[in-house]
C-alpha cells in the first residue's frame, strides 16, 4: 500500500510541476509581449491562475497521502521558456512567436495529463474524474491558443 501511495504522489507532483511550468511560462508570455496585446495579457493572466488552482488541489491531494509537495518546474518547461527567449529576441516578441511557445507548453501538459490517466498508478474514482477535468480545462486552453494562432497566421498573409 505504501509503494501505491509513492507512486500515486509522485504522478499528483508532476502534474504540479506542469502547473508550475504553465504558471512560469504564462508569467514569462505576459513580460515578453507589447502592451498592445492586452487580449493575450488578459488571456495568459486568466490561465496562470488556472494552473495555480490546479495546483492547489493536486497538493491538498499529496498532502493528504502524507507526501511532500513538489516545488520548481519541470527540465522540459525550463527548456521552453529558453525557447522563448531565443525566439523572441529573433523575432521581436510578436504574437506569433509567443503563441507558438505557449502552444508547445499547452502541448506538453496534455502529454503530461495523459500519461497520468494512462498510468499504471491505481487512481481512486474521484481523483481519476479530477485529473480528468484539469486535463479538459487544459485543452480548452490549448484549442484557444491554437485559435489565436491560427487567427494571427491568417493576418500575417
């Protein structure tokens, strides 16, 4: 039972971690686009707090089972927010270029949220469905952000 609960904590601390990157790199996105861009600002605020939500309930759940919540990101977050910086001095921080990043950080929390509900982890019912949600959430996000995306692509012809 103890092995069970290590696992279970440590799939609950990566989904946190991605949070934490998504919350890192939304922060990130805000600083590197023109004030001009209030639609995304208002945009990447709204799915920074998204992610701290998620994050708190993830950690009341490891709390629960007795572990320890991670902290930090992820290496592949920190990998993308690198990315952004590189792209975004080549590229003078236009909308693409940030929405092209948080694309691939949206990308890479679905990986995340899929791996953990196709774990071999037994998930108790209600926290499968909660994990479940977030993931939902998540994709909504990214289906905006690929929107936005592809709406910018279209100006830009």
């Amino acid at each position: 039972m103890e092995n069970t609960n290590e696992d279970l904590i440590e799939l609950l601390n990566d989904l946190i971690l991605i949070n934490n990157d998504r919350i890192v790199g939304y922060e990130k996105a805000i600083d590197e686009l023109k004030d001009i861009n209030i639609d995304l600002k208002a945009m990447f605020k709204k799915m920074a707090a998204e992610s701290r939500e998620y994050r708190t309930e993830l950690a009341t759940e490891v709390a629960s089972l007795g572990g320890e919540v991670a902290t930090g990101t992820t290496n592949i977050g920190k990998v993308y927010r690198v990315f952004m910086d590189v792209k975004a001095t080549f590229s003078g921080k236009d909308r693409d270029a940030v929405l092209s990043s948080c694309l691939h950080g949206e990308e890479a929390a679905q990986d995340a949220y899929a791996s953990a509900l196709d774990s071999n982890t037994p998930l108790p019912v209600e926290l499968r469905h909660k994990i479940a949600l977030q993931k939902n959430a998540l994709l909504e996000s990214r289906n905006l952000i690929k929107n936005y995306r592809s709406l910018q692509s279209d100006l830009d012809l």
